[in-house]
C-alpha cells in the first residue's frame, strides 16, 4: 500500500489524490499528517509538500490545494516529456518539475470556469476561453496522463508497487432533441413547417417528402433508432445511452411531446437496449425546478427511476448546473464537454466526482466528460465526414494510450443523410469499428 504524507490534509487535496489513485489508478493508498507514521512506513511511500522527508519520494507542492478561496491562478503551462504540464515547481529534489496534484486539480474542479470570463451568446464557457484550447493540449486527456506518470514514478521507486491495467472503452451516447423530422408534431407545427416548404422552391422535394412521412409511405428522416441498435448489436461490449428531451415546446427546446403515445413508445423500446437519462431542457438552465418535472415525465414513461442527465444545448453553469442536478436526486451528469471543440473539456477521459469549489467540498454527482460532439464537428468546425472522422481516430488513439474510455456525442439527425449530413452515417459507422478495434487490440 502506498503512504502520502501531506503536511495539512485539506478538502482540495483529499478529493485529488483519491481521483488520481482510487479513480484513475485504480489502487489503494493512505494519507497521513504523523511523521513518525511515515517515516517507519517500510512500503511504497510519497510525501508532498515544501521539504523532502528522509530519501521518500518528494513532489514540491504548489499553494493551490492548501487554499480555500478562489482566486486568480497562474498555471504557467509548459512541456514536460512530451506532454503538457501546469503549476512549475522549483525544486531538485522534487521528483517532478511541476505539482501534478495542483495541476490535475484545477483541470477537474474547472477552476477557470469560476474566475470572471468571457461567455456565448447562451452564457456558455467556451473552450476558446480555457488554457487546454490556448496552450494547445485541448485533445489531450492530460489528467490521465500525469496519473499514469506518477504511477510509473512511483513503481521505479518502489518495485513492489503496480497498479491494475487500464483498458480502452466506448461509451456512445445520444441526444435526442426531436426524435421525428416530420411526425408527431401536432396540427400547429406542421401546418408551419408545411407552408414555409411552400414559400421555397428549393425545398419542394422535401414537401413531398414531408407529406410521405406522414401518410406512412416512408420512414421519417430522424427515425434512426433501430438503424444505431442494429450498429451496436454488431459489437459486444460497448455502451449506449439516449438522452431525450422532455421539454415543454420553446424558442431553444423542440421536442416532440412527451404525451405523445408512438413517442414514448419509443422510449420504451429504446430503454430495452441501453440505459437511458434525462436531457434537460434550455429552459432549465434559468428555471431549475423543470428539471424535477421533466425528470418525473420521462421516469413516467419508462417506469424507471432517472438518475442521468445532459443538460440541452451543453448549458453548463458551474457550481449551480450541478447542485440543481443533486437536488432533484440524479447524479451522474454527461455535459462535460464543449459545444464549440473536440476535446477534454476536464482533462480527462475517466468519470470523476464533482468538487464545488463554492463550497470547498466532493460531492455525490459523477462527472461522465465526453471527447466531441458531432454538431460540434458539423457546424461549428464546417467539417466534412471525412474530416470529422480524422478527429474522432485522433481522439480514440489518444483514449487507448492511457487506456480511458472514449465517450462519443451524436444526434439521431446526424444519421439521417439530409439536411447536409451526407456521409455521416457511413462516418459513424467506421468510428464505431474503429473503437471496436482499439478495444480489442
């Protein structure tokens, strides 16, 4: 068992180490403010703070984790063996150049995200805005990556010491804003959607199209439910989650109702082949008590009780998103991720608890980040399917290296090769085979 000695145990520095060796490494360890404890301690052992104890294992230690305030940081991003590293430390015989608690712990608790920034024009954090995106190590799960460098740091101390082997894993999730393009929609919204195909000639195929949907000649476009099972079926091992929208019908939340019976109909037949989570409305974001009924209307429909959310549009307000997700008892959240790029929104790829700095605590809700999305790719970055797939490969390559799992954001429209998605499909496809081949290898 592995001994840390710390000189103060703080709330920010319990939360991290469990992350990183309970979490991340998956290995049991101890901590410890006695001296005397540490220094009899015949086994594996690592003290961190401002001085070397005896010949141990030393990493100097940064102010971060002894702090309870927040305040302006200054991370002072470089290279350390190939990977990029935060919160420099000066000392010889420190075994690294740089406090690898510190640094994981302001990716995870999303530190920046609560100093005064710039905001969307739906008050999102972009990831323009975040030192992974200015310092180039945004595709990166660094927080991984230091983990298992200090695993290895240690091992070559210390033989005796080894941590489980961590292996590559894909968990697909999708939301689903509206599940039906053209059906279910009500005599209001059609009649709308109806007339403006009207007033465009460009858009008279799709009227067509629209009419045939309706009177059950074809499928409808955004119905690919069975197409997605039909993909996973053809593999063992990965994880699927929907994540529908259970909204009442707004400006930013379209969803198809809740009280329709072929929509829930669907849900159900959905919560058959994978787990299921409540995608919370826009609206919510300034309206929390909707999380609570929505959250009642989809366990309703399933008869499940609903403990998984993606908040709609990614609206992610730290630490009010989250505490209002604990109140209505759910505690796994999967919005960790950036609307406007790829990458590790929390510098990882592994789920990990949520730590309010407000309140200088853990809390019970996990957060599952996930690697991109594909509007993200689509409409943000005006990727093709081909590019977009380069991405997806780079992100699945750096996934495997430290043996994460991947998780991957589609929409149900995506894959329905209209509306400028041509080639998607196949995409999906080849991304999913792809992680198949990188689990198995």
């Amino acid at each position: 068992m592995l001994l840390i000695h710390v000189p103060r145990l703080t709330n920010r520095l319990g939360y991290t180490l469990n992350v990183i060796f309970r979490h991340i490494l998956k290995t049991d360890f101890e901590i410890t403010v006695n001296l005397d404890i540490f220094t009899q301690h015949q086994g594996p052992k690592l003290c961190y703070g401002t001085q070397q104890i005896g010949d141990a294992l030393f990493i100097r230690s940064s102010e971060l984790l002894f702090q309870t305030n927040v305040e302006d940081q200054n991370p002072k991003a470089f290279v350390y063996n190939d990977v990029a590293a935060l919160f420099p430390v000066y000392n010889a015989a420190s075994a690294l150049p740089f406090d690898i608690f510190a640094a994981t712990f302001y990716c995870l608790s999303r530190y920046e995200e609560y100093l005064p920034h710039f905001s969307d024009k739906h008050g999102r954090f972009p990831a323009t805005e975040s030192i992974a995106f200015k310092e180039g190590f945004l595709l990166i799960p660094v927080v991984d990556r230091w983990a298992l460098i200090i695993a290895d740091i240690i091992s070559q101390r210390y033989p005796e010491f080894s941590v489980p082997t961590r292996y590559f894993s894909l968990e697909d999730t999708f939301d689903i804003d509206a599940a039906y393009c053209y059906k279910n929609k009500g005599i209001s919204r059609t009649v709308v959607g109806v007339a403006r195909d009207m007033m465009d000639n460009d858009r008279w195929n799709l009227l067509r199209h629209r009419f045939r949907v309706i009177m059950h000649k074809e499928a409808d476009p955004f119905d690919c439910f069975d197409y997605v099972i039909g993909v996973h079926d053809r593999y063992s091992g990965m994880k699927l989650k929907f994540f529908p929208l259970m909204a009442d019908y707004n400006v930013y939340d379209k969803p198809i109702s809740y009280q329709n019976r072929e929509f829930r109909d669907l849900l159900q037949h959905l919560c058959d082949y994978a787990k299921m989570g409540l995608h919370a409305s826009y609206a919510s974001a300034s309206d929390n008590r909707l999380i609570g009924i929505e959250k009642e209307r989809l366990a309703t429909v399933l008869h499940r009780k609903t403990v998984r959310n993606r908040f709609h549009f990614l609206l992610l307000t730290l630490p009010e998103s989250y505490n209002a997700l604990l109140e209505n008892e759910i505690y796994h959240d999967y919005t960790m991720g950036y609307a406007d790029e790829p990458g590790f929104r929390a510098g990882t790829c592994t789920p990990f608890p949520f730590f309010d700095l407000e309140s200088d605590c853990e809390t019970q809700l996990t957060v599952h980040p996930f690697a991109a999305m594909d509007s993200t790719l689509y409409y943000y970055k005006k990727m093709s399917a081909d590019e977009a797939e380069n991405i997806y490969r780079s992100l699945v390559d750096e996934v495997k290296r430290v043996g994460g799992t991947i998780s991957l954001l589609w929409h149900n429209q995506t894959l329905s090769e209209q509306f400028g998605w041509e080639g998607w499909r196949r995409m999906y496809e080849n991304v999913i085979d792809y992680c198949d081949k990188a689990r198995k290898s």
